[in-house]
C-alpha cells in the first residue's frame, strides 16, 4: 500500500448479490416500474456492510496465517529466511494437487 491507499480494490459485492439473487432482481424490477429508489439503497448498503465484514475476516486471517507461515519459516528455513521470500509467498502462490503431481511424474 502507497499512502494508505490500496492497490487493488478487495470489496466485491458479487458474493452478496449472487447469495441474495432473488432481493437483487426483486429491487431492480421495483426500481424501473415502480421507482423505489430508498429500498434499493438500502439493499445495496446492506450488501456493503455485508462484504465489508466478511473482507475483514479474510483480511485477518490472510495476516495470522503470514504471521504463523513467518515463524514456521524462520524455525525450519533457517538462513534463507527473508521478509521478501515470505511477501512472495503470499503474492504469488503455487499450488499442485497431489493428483497432479502424479500424473507429472508418469
């Protein structure tokens, strides 16, 4: 983060709609043919809230586990150990399946 902005936007209110599919379309066919601007309003504020705790529960949880995965590296990685190699494994994960790594190894 430069300025205590953040890079990337992280509230993405499409978990909500799609989980509340039905009060989404419901307040946007109220909205065109009958002009209900404040249950509208409301809705979306709702889902602002909404998705705004859950990110911060990701949130949270993202940073305990960095903190748990930089002590785990600094017990077991010894001198290979840095800030960055903890950032990079954070930013950008690797993951393979078990299964997949079989099937590589035929």
């Amino acid at each position: 983060m430069n300025n205590e902005l953040l890079e990337i936007p992280i509230l993405y209110l499409s978990k909500y709609i799609i989980e509340n599919k039905k009060a989404y379309y419901n307040g946007l066919r109220e909205v065109t043919e009958e002009n209900k601007w404040s249950e509208w309003i409301l809705y979306i504020l709702d889902a602002i809230e909404h998705t705004a705790l859950f990110t911060q529960q990701k949130i949270d949880a993202i940073g305990k586990l960095m903190t748990e995965t930089e002590e785990f590296l600094k017990e077991k990685a010894g001198d290979i150990y840095t800030k960055e190699l903890l950032h990079i494994i954070f930013r950008q994960p690797y993951l393979v399946s078990a299964r997949k790594r079989c099937i590589a190894c035929w």
